[in-house]
C-alpha cells in the first residue's frame, strides 16, 4: 500500500479498502478519494477528525476565542503563576490530584 498514492480514484481505493483502511488507523495517512477526476471524499483517522471539530467549535466560540487571545498576550507578558501558587489560591492539595 505504501506505493499507492495519497490521492486515488474510487475503484482503486475499493478495491485496496482494507489496507487503506490499515494505513490510516495504523501509520496516520491520509487519503483522497476521486470519482470521475474530482475529490469526492477524504479517508483520514477518525482521531483527527475529532481534533478539527473540537478546534472549529472553540474557533467558532467568539467569547472563548478572546479569552484564549487575552491569554497568550498575559502569557507574553509574564503575567503568569506557578502552579504551586494556583493550587494554593484555589484550595487544592497537590496530593490529591494524584489519587
């Protein structure tokens, strides 16, 4: 499979399903899918397809989008606290995270 390329027509790809199936699951690749010479679909890991909507949702967050925006530029300005400090402000013991 790995001579096979990443953009392939519809019949190839039927006819190689399984092992296409196996080189996405197990070696990450992704394929594109043709019928008749135009992108019909694209077969990728499905953990992936997770993380895109998960960013697309927070993108599509307008309020959650600024704070993340106002963190980075805090960040950059080092206004930041350890993590023993936060623990601390909120009341939560470092021992007890490890249970």
């Amino acid at each position: 499979m790995d001579t096979i390329s990443s953009v392939l027509p519809a019949s190839q790809a039927r006819a190689n399903f399984y092992d296409l199936l196996d080189e996405v699951s197990d070696k990450l690749r992704r394929f594109t899918i043709t019928l008749r010479g135009k992108v019909k679909a694209v077969v990728m890991p499905a953990d992936q397809v997770e993380a895109w909507e998960e960013t697309l949702e927070i993108m599509s967050n307008k309020k959650l989008s600024a704070a993340i925006l106002r963190s980075e530029k805090e960040r950059k300005q080092g206004k930041m606290i350890s993590e023993k400090a936060l623990l601390k402000e909120l009341g939560i013991s470092p021992i007890s995270l490890k249970q």
